[in-house]
C-alpha cells in the first residue's frame, strides 16, 4: 500500500535523503497566511530549512519579511532580496563586524538585530559609529523561556537607555516564546495571554515618554495562532511551514502536514523478526529524547536500536514473518525537522509522486561569503 510520501522515480536515488513535498509545503504556507490574515503580517524564522529556494517559494505567495540565526542565514535571505530580515541571535565577537558587513554588501534589504544587554548594544553601536552607519536594533524579550531575552520587567528601561546610544536606532521589540508546549490550545492561548499583556504595557509606557517602538515580532510555530487572535503585532512561525511529526503530535490544534520525510532502504535483516535500516543518527535528527522519526506503513515495527548508519527495528509478537525485503525502499516523518534538515547539503523536492528538483540547504554551513 502506498502511503502519502512514496515517490514512483526512486530507483537511482542515494539513501538515506530528506525529501521535501512541494504542494504540502505550499498548503503550509497558504494556511499560515490564512491563520496570521495576510502574507504581509508573516516575519518568519528560516532556521528550519537553510534554504533560498524555499524562501523564494515564500516569496512568491507574499512574504518578503523573515527571520534567522546566523549570519550565514542572514546572507541566503539577502542574496533572495528579502525585504527586512532580523537576525534573531546576539550579536558578540567577530559577528558584530560580519554583521555591518551584511548591511554594506546588501544595501536592498534592511537588517534588524536584537539584543538583550546594554554594553553589548552599545558595543555594536560604536562600531555603528566608526563605519558610519546606523544599525536598527530590537530588544530580545525573555518571554518565560529563559534561554535568551532581557526580562519584561527590565525591558522599558533598557529599551529607553538603547534609544539614547549613538549608532543605533531602537525599532522594536523581537518576543519570541518557545517555552509554550501546552499541548491544550486553549490553556496555550491563556497562557500568551498573560505575557502579551504585559508587553502591551510595555511598548504603551515607552509611547507615553515618546520613545517609538514600531515592531514587535510575537510567537514561534506553536503559538503564532495564539498571538494572531490577541494581539496585532507581526508573527513569527518557523517549523510549521515544514513541519514533522513532534509538532503533529504534540500541538492538535496545527493544522499543518509534516511536508518531509527520509526515504531509507532495508540493508540487513540481523536476527529473525527484524530488519536495518540505513538511517542512523547521522541522518536524522538525535533530539529530542525518545523515537526520532516515524516509519511511514509499517505499523507492525518497533525501533529497538539506532546508531550511527543503522536503525534496528524489531516486528511485533506474531508479525515476525513480515519484514520488509532487503533493498526496500521505507519513508521516515522526522521527529524534529529543524536539526535533520541542517545535516544534509541538499533536499530533493517531491511533486506529484515523482522526485523533480533539488534545493540547496543553502545557508547549512556558518558561512557563505560574509
């Protein structure tokens, strides 16, 4: 029986390999866009999937406004001619001089950068100053995930002595909330509810001593929906436009298709009842804890070891006559798309059953030029 990711062209094609699916990819978007109101409220992350190619597929449905990690990042969506791209990660060593590289090599897109502490900030604007340049500048808000990000009771305050320094231009706030895992949509949206409120005090108390604050990027793929429906602010999703099967699983209320899997090939059949696969954690992402990706029609499967180049799977109790053949062709949602996407120098895309191009997972390495 075929299953949604099967491709009929396969024969020659290297394994394991990420696929990509165009027309889920594409339905993925059209529902952001859907969920967020228009193309033009979108700023999202291209951390999931490194790659010019989908972001000019991006483009082409209407947004034009992303986000990144890396420098290397930053530089993909410039050579793309994005029109504003945030560079969600603080600045520090040699990135700051990349940084302002970036503005003079690309001068058609506008660049953001976030930071969350005053002398780095400040760093970065005198660098600003003796390059004779201006950097726009958002504050990092910790919005409860304690990862990066000024504490919202500091952030007026910060934002206020920012605005003062020479060589930069305060233009936001970047409130990015990956702590939020409420599996129960409703308790999510109560719980971003809360938070946004306090950044809406926020930003009214830096207009009432008129300080500008006129962006504020708000969520990550699990509650971009959240910030949709309270708030006005821009959105920023990341994984959904991809997806995999920890957000299918974990977040019902998405109503995205995870749109990549790994074609993988039986090598061994090692002991009765069991079968190898080619899909070690070289080749797929090894985070989270627990089962990393999903075989595709063999429900009958459980995986019982996975290594470097191989994943064992073992047949349950009364199905060990029905291994797949070795040379079988098997198809694996991943678990965390992100990491998995980011170990391969290249995608194949899938339309209509039939493999058709390749995509370069262009930003995969930390540096492309700059």
């Amino acid at each position: 029986m075929k299953c949604l990711y099967d491709n009929d062209n396969v024969d020659d094609v290297i394994s394991p390999v990420l696929i990509y699916y165009k027309k889920i990819i594409i339905d993925n978007i059209k529902l952001s866009i859907k969920i967020a109101g228009s193309a033009d409220r979108l700023w999202p992350h291209v951390k999931t999937h490194k790659s010019e190619s989908m972001v000019k597929l991006q483009q082409s449905l209407g947004i034009n406004k992303f986000k990144c990690a890396t420098i290397a990042e930053a530089e993909m969506l410039a050579m793309a001619r994005a029109e504003k791209i945030v560079l969600a990660y603080p600045l520090v060593g040699p990135n700051i001089k990349r940084f302002l590289q970036l503005i003079k090599t690309y001068p058609d897109s506008t660049f953001y950068a976030i930071g969350d502490d005053y002398d780095t900030i400040k760093k970065l604007g005198e660098a600003a100053v003796k390059n004779d340049m201006i950097v726009s500048m958002m504050i990092d808000v910790n919005m409860g995930m304690d990862r990066t990000g000024a504490p919202i009771d500091e952030v007026e305050a910060l934002y206020a002595r920012c605005a003062e320094l020479p060589g930069i231009e305060m233009t936001g706030l970047h409130c990015y909330d990956g702590n939020h895992h409420e599996s129960d949509v409703n308790e999510r949206t109560a719980r971003v509810s809360e938070v946004d409120k306090k950044i809406e005090t926020v930003v009214s108390c830096l207009e009432a001593k008129k300080i500008k604050c006129p962006i504020l990027i708000m969520g990550g793929s699990p509650s971009f929906p959240c910030h949709a429906k309270l708030t006005k602010y821009y959105l920023s999703p990341g994984t959904v436009f991809i997806n995999d099967a920890g957000y299918r699983n974990g977040f019902k209320d998405l109503p995205f298709v995870p749109a990549a899997a790994l074609l993988t090939r039986v090598i061994s059949h090692p002991v009765k009842g069991s079968f190898t696969l080619d899909l070690g954690y070289k080749a797929i992402a090894s985070d989270p804890q627990g089962v990393r990706g999903e075989l595709q029609n063999w429900p009958n499967a459980e995986p019982v070891l996975q290594n470097e180049e191989h994943w064992v799977f073992k047949m349950k109790k009364g199905h060990e006559n029905e291994v797949p053949p070795i040379g079988t062709v098997l198809y694996v949602i991943p678990t965390h798309i992100c990491p998995t996407s980011a170990l391969y120098p290249s995608v194949l895309v899938s339309e209509n059953g039939k493999i058709t191009e390749s995509w370069d997972v262009t930003a995969r390495n930390r540096k492309i030029n700059i």
